[in-house]
C-alpha cells in the first residue's frame, strides 16, 4: 500500500493545488473569526476552525489537506505504508524554520515526542496514541511504528503542526511563535485581532498576500455589517437567513455550501436521567429537524441520517435514516422510561461558536417541553464552555455540540465517543470494542463492515440527540475567490484576488 509522491510530483500537486501562489498581493487579506483563538500553541488545541487555522499559517506540517479534501505535500515530499504497522515519510531538505533550525526528522520526531509526553497533558496526544516507536533514520527520512495498524495516520498528521524544537526550549508557545510556514505574526492583540506577514525566509511557495489580519467578530450581525462596510473581506458561520440580504449588497458575494461537521445535542450520560436509553431515543423522536433545517437554516441543510458522519467520511452508513419527528412515539417512550419528567433538564450552548445555535436551541427547548419536560438553557462562552466539557469534566445533562475530523475517516469521528476520550460522554464498552476492530486492520472492506456495526449500534443506543449537517455558511469580498471547502480550515492559500 504505497502513498508515495516523488519530488517532481510533489512540485506538480502544490502547483496545481494552490495556484493562488503564484502571486503576492499587497493589500491585507482581512478575515473575520467568530472567536479569538484559545492557545498559540499547535498542540494543546484541535479547535480546527480557530486555534489550528491561524496555526497553519505559522508552522509547516508534514502534510495538509487541500480545499478539495485530498491530501498534498508539505515538509513530507513523500510517504507510505511499508507494512501494516511501519509509515515511512521522506521530508523535505530546504524546510527551515526562521531562527534557522533545520525541520528535519529528528525535529519531527521531537514535536510527536512532546505530544505524547503524559507530563504535557495534550489535548491532541490521543491522536497518536498508537504510536510505538519514532525513528529519525535520516536528516531526510522518518519512520513511524504503530502498536496497531493506523491507516489514517497522515491523515491525522495534517491537522498536526511542527515547533522548532531550540526555540520551544526557551520560549512559551501558547503566547509566542517561531516561523516556519508562509507567514510570520506580526501582532497580536488578544480577544481582537492577530496580524501576519509573509515570511521572507519561506522555503516553499510564495504566499498569495503580504499581509493577512484574522480579527475577532463574535456577532453575526457585526460580521454581516462588516462586510457590508468593507471593514473585513471573509467571514464564514454566517446566520443563513443574512446571505441573499448580503448578496445583494454591493461588492459582496454570500452562499452556503454542506459541510463535513454534523451537529447534535450530546447526551451526559453521567447525569440522571440521560443514562436512560428510552429517555434518549424519545428525545430524538420529539424533535422536528426538516422543520428546523427549513425555518432556522434556510433550506441550506438536512437531518442527520442517525449518524455523526456526513458522505464525505470512509465508514458512511448508507442504510441509516433520520429519527422521524413523531412526538406520539416520543411521549410513549417518555412514559416507558418512568422518567420523572418534573426534574429540570439543563441544555448547554456555546455562544458565537455554532452557526445559529442558540436559535436551534431555542427551538429544541420549546418542542422538548411540549411533551411536559422541565428544560433550562445554559449559554456559555465558547473557551468556559470547552473548559467545563473538557477540563473538568462536567457537561450539563445535553449540550449542543459539532464534530468534524479532518481525516475523513469513521475512525477519527467516531473516536470521539470511545470511552476514555477526552470529550466522551457515553462510556459504552461495546461501542469502544468495536471500534477497537475498526482500528486493528487495513482492510478497507473489512473497516467498512466495522463501522456500519458502530453506526448502527450508535443510532440504536442514541447516547445523543441526532440534528443535522451544519452548513458552511460564508461571504467574502466580490473581487476576491476562495476554494471554498466543506471542512473548517480557513487559510489564506485559499484564496486569490480577481
């Protein structure tokens, strides 16, 4: 199984991959974020949309993942599957990082090093917690052993970012960066704008704009009138029900696309009465998404087909379908749980993070206390939010929710609900030992049958409330064109000027 590029064909994919490269404009490319970013540093956040995206800017990869979602080259020239447990990369020898280190093997063996320390408590060493053993065999080539197979692993290396190993001795990179991408930081002002220049020392191709400013718009409304100002030239997660008024504006072009990223109510089965499977599955008769993706969404979407996983992902389940909204079979279920439905119900929703969340929330509350629930809405801010889930472990009894994985594959996604992941909330031996299977092979019929089992016992157990494809909702400047993608990156390499 061989994933390889030669040299020559590494220089063809980046050329036909990103031909905004070719040129180098002077005027900032402004983009607006709905949320600061959480952490500077590349390997205590998967936050793709934010804290990832600004990263890609600053340091190089082994691979990236193209607009058209197909893997190309970074500092990797070169990779492939020696054997069901050994990939083998060959880097790039003129990849530096600007204080002149080389980003070599034993460099990238340093930064997967520093991911799996336990003492450094990442928030991403999970991605790569097959890993047995890593290998500088040369200043050029790098050998990574899995405990078991992993297909996917470069896959995962392409939301994975590289630190220069010197620098990071003595610097702290969760508030200072050292270059070794097409971008330097500039300035940075917390909670409202990070400003980047062109690395003048960029041992690959020249960036398309000189100067790129990512600044923090929490508001739909403000990133709307924004645009419609000429104050910013991007702005994606915006509230549907803006883009033909934002159309129609002068200068602006707005429009949705499906996304890879499914949204759903998470279940905290920790917490009384969620760890009731009736009690589950009646919330999900008892929701009425086409109306929601119709009324809230515009049309721009549709329910989930009982899975996290959109068509985009290896492991699709073809055969699934939606909850149907049926609220006499969600009141007999309600009846079957021997829930008492007095006790309150507390829904957890980021704010400014989720395309119109807070309105779908809004909506589910009032359907789930049509059939006499007790339910409270918790708005909380998108970092407090990640804290409260992630660090101390203590979602509320549901919380609305989006995934996406940048390997395209069931088994990153699905991973996510794997008992003894950070962000699990199910603990399910059963799901965990299937996707245990999933991961013990290559065999791509093999991994299919696996997990068309996880999907369905997933929709069967209902650990969470089934909504919909989170459409990438999006505006940009009329003399501007951006390779736009149904995944979360947001980089600059995507766009180009007319």
């Amino acid at each position: 199984m061989k994933y390889a590029t030669s040299g020559l064909l590494a220089a063809l994919a980046l050329s036909t991959a990103l031909p905004a490269l070719a040129q180098n404009t002077p005027e900032p490319l402004v983009i607006a974020l709905p949320n600061d970013v959480n952490t500077l540093d590349p390997h205590m956040t998967a936050s793709i949309g934010s804290d990832l995206s600004v990263a890609s800017h600053i340091y190089p990869a082994l691979v990236l993942r193209g607009p058209d979602l197909k893997l190309q080259p970074d500092v990797a020239t070169a990779w492939e599957a020696v054997d069901d447990l050994t990939w083998r990369f060959t880097l790039n020898p003129d990849a530096v990082w600007t204080d002149g280190e080389k980003i070599d093997a034993e460099a990238v063996k340093w930064n997967l090093e520093r991911v799996l320390d336990p003492a450094r408590k990442s928030r991403i060493a999970t991605w790569f917690a097959p890993i047995e053993t890593i290998t500088a065999v040369d200043a050029t080539t790098l050998e990574i052993k899995t405990k078991t197979p992993y297909a996917t692993l470069p896959d995962q290396l392409s939301m994975f970012f590289l630190l220069p190993p010197d620098w990071a001795a003595t610097n702290d990179p969760a508030s200072a960066t050292a270059s070794g991408g097409p971008y330097i930081m500039q300035n940075r002002v917390p909670g409202s704008s990070i400003t980047l220049a062109a690395n003048p020392d960029y041992w690959g191709p020249q960036p398309p704009f000189e100067t790129v400013v990512f600044t923090v718009v929490p508001e739909d409304a403000a990133r709307a009138a924004a645009l419609r100002a000429g104050e910013i030239d991007f702005a994606k997660s915006i509230a549907v029900t803006e883009l033909a008024r934002l159309s129609e504006a002068e200068g602006v072009d707005a429009t949705a696309i499906p996304s890879t990223r499914m949204a759903f109510m998470k279940f905290n089965t920790r917490k009384a009465p969620m760890e009731n499977k009736a009690f589950r599955q009646a919330l999900n008769y008892a929701i009425d998404k086409e109306g929601i993706a119709e009324v809230i969404y515009g049309g721009y979407t549709t329910p989930a087909p009982c899975q996290v996983l959109t068509e985009d992902y290896f492991g699709f389940n073809p055969d699934l379908k939606p909850y149907p909204y049926d609220p006499e079979r969600a009141a007999e279920l309600l009846e079957e749980s021997g829930v008492d439905l007095s006790q309150e119900i507390e829904l957890e929703v980021a704010t400014a993070t989720y395309v119109q969340a807070q309105e779908a929330t809004q909506v589910i509350a009032s359907q789930l206390s049509e059939l006499g629930l007790n339910v409270r809405i918790t708005e909380l801010s998108f970092g407090s939010f990640m804290d409260k889930q992630v660090k101390a472990k203590d979602l509320a009894q549901a919380a609305y929710l989006t995934y996406a994985w940048p390997t395209l594959d069931a088994d990153g996604q699905l991973s996510l609900f794997e008992k003894g992941n950070a962000y699990d909330y199910w603990d399910s031996d059963e799901f965990s030992a299937i996707i245990a299977e999933g991961r013990a092979t290559t065999d791509p019929a093999v991994r299919e049958d696996v997990y068309k089992r996880a999907t369905e016992y997933m929709c069967e157990e209902a650990p969470i409330m089934f909504l919909w494809n989170q459409p990438v909702s999006y505006a940009l400047r009329d003399d501007l064109t951006w390779q736009a993608r149904g995944d979360d990156w947001v980089r600059a390499v995507d766009f180009a000027q007319k």
